[in-house]
C-alpha cells in the first residue's frame, strides 16, 4: 500500500503496560515520518497528555484528543465537538454523584473533576495536567450563561462496576451522548456519532488523502471505530477480543514493540 498517514492509539498501543515508549517503537515511527508518512496520536486524552507523548517521539505529529472530540494540527485546532450541559446534570447526579465517584469533564484544553482519587492521581503524572476541582451542576449552570459545554466525560472505577454503570447509560438510550471503554477501568462519555473513525476521517480531508492510505493500531474498545475506517486496521496482541476480530492484522503485544513488527510487517521500516 502507499501510506501517508499512520495513526496510533496511546495508552495500551504506542506506550507499553508501564507507561513507557519503547526504542523500537520511537526508532520505526521516526524512519516513516523521515519517509514523509505523517503521525497522528490519536487517544482519549486530553491535549497535555498527548502533547507529552508527542515530545517523547520528537516528531510533529497531529493530535486527536479528548476520544476524537478535539483535534490539533499544529497550533490549530481542526475539529470539536460537545455535548449539552443537561449530560453532564444527569451524568453527574444519576452516576457519579449516587456511586460517589469523581467526574472527569473535559473541555477543549481543560480538565475539571468533582472529587479526587487513586485514579486521577496516576491520571496527573502520565498527563502532567492538575485538573480544577468544580461542582458539576454549578460548571453546569456557568457554562449555560457563557455559551460553553464540555468534550467529554468519564468516570473510573473497578471492572465490574464500569460494567454496570455502562449498561445503566445504555439502558437510558440517551440520543446526544455515545460511550466505550478506552480501558477496563474507564467508561468515556462523548457526542452521539463522535468516535476516532470519524476524527481520522476528518484528518484526512484536512490532508487531502484516502482513508485507504492509512494505517491505524489500537488496543480496546474506543479504538474500534479507529481500525475500521482505515486503509489496514492493526490489533495489539494485547488487545480485547472484539477489536482483534475487526481487524485486518493482529500484531504483537504493547510491550513487544508491536507497532514496530507491523510497520516492518507492511512497510519495511
């Protein structure tokens, strides 16, 4: 294939289970970017963490962040989108609030959060972001005055508990919000029809390619919509089931350089 854009999951797909970006992995990334492949990072983070990132590869890369809802191409942000503030009242009020979890809100650059806990400490050191402590329905009522509304969502507990809680919004058949799992922990809430798909789609109108001249690796659930839309959707060998069935090739794992086997596999770099 001729290739002109790879886009690449983060968290459990570019980056090994200790948080870590592999020699291999950076090696292989910087010899297609030299070749003038362009790099999209493409995550459920928020800009700071994935600008982070960005300066550990040492290569310009376009950044999709907050699950495909906000996109930088450059300084320039390319595509947002949001959702209304009555999600996050009742998000807030119906899950966070009656689990006595922490909300995560995001909005375009900004991290707020309701409460703190184990999970948004780690978050902190791996985004080197200190969110902004809020009350949901006060943000709520504040951004109703000022014309604003929040990117994303996203509550983090156990397993199972991020089971329940994601058949309770499914069962709520909410039609301006979708939802997935960007890890066994994290249930990310975002705009109905919102997705990475439609994010790297928007990357390559900005560009003037193909979404066939794409090459697109990912790990978990928020990943699928990535791997479908492009040209070779690439499974981790750590991935979930699901996304290892709708993939064109399965590589090896996050901390067996798997990026770099398949770039090797398909583009001998």
């Amino acid at each position: 294939m001729e290739c002109k854009l790879i886009a690449v999951d983060i968290d459990g797909t570019l980056l090994n289970h200790e948080k870590k970006l592999l020699p291999q992995v950076k090696q292989s990334l910087k010899r297609a970017e030299e070749k003038g492949i362009q790099i999209a990072l493409v995550s459920g983070r928020m800009p700071s963490g994935v600008e982070v990132i960005e300066k550990r590869l040492g290569i310009d890369c376009i950044k999709v962040c907050n699950a495909g809802t906000y996109i930088l191409k450059g300084g320039d942000c390319i595509g947002a989108e949001y959702m209304p503030n009555s999600v996050l009242r009742g998000i807030s009020e119906r899950i966070a609030e009656k689990n006595n979890l922490p909300l995560w809100i995001f909005k375009d650059k900004e991290w707020f959060v309701t409460g703190m806990d184990e999970f948004i400490r780690k978050e902190i050191g791996y985004v080197s972001y200190r969110p902004e402590l809020v009350n949901a329905q006060k943000l709520a009522d504040q951004w109703d005055q000022s014309g604003q509304k929040p990117n994303k969502l996203l509550v983090a507990d156990a397993p199972g508990k991020i089971d329940e809680f994601q058949r309770e919004l499914e069962s709520w058949a909410w039609p301006e919000i979708d939802m997935a799992r960007s890890a066994d922990v994290f249930l990310e809430i975002f705009p109905k029809g919102v997705s990475k798909g439609k994010a790297l789609n928007t990357i390559c109108r900005e560009l003037g390619i193909s979404s066939s001249q794409v090459i697109a690796f990912g790990d978990h659930e928020l990943d699928i919509p990535l791997i479908e839309a492009a040209g070779i959707g690439v499974a981790m060998g750590n991935a979930i089931p699901t996304l290892k069935e709708k993939a064109d090739f399965v590589t090896k794992t996050n901390d067996e350089a798997g990026i770099a086997f398949a770039l090797e596999h398909f583009l001998q770099l």
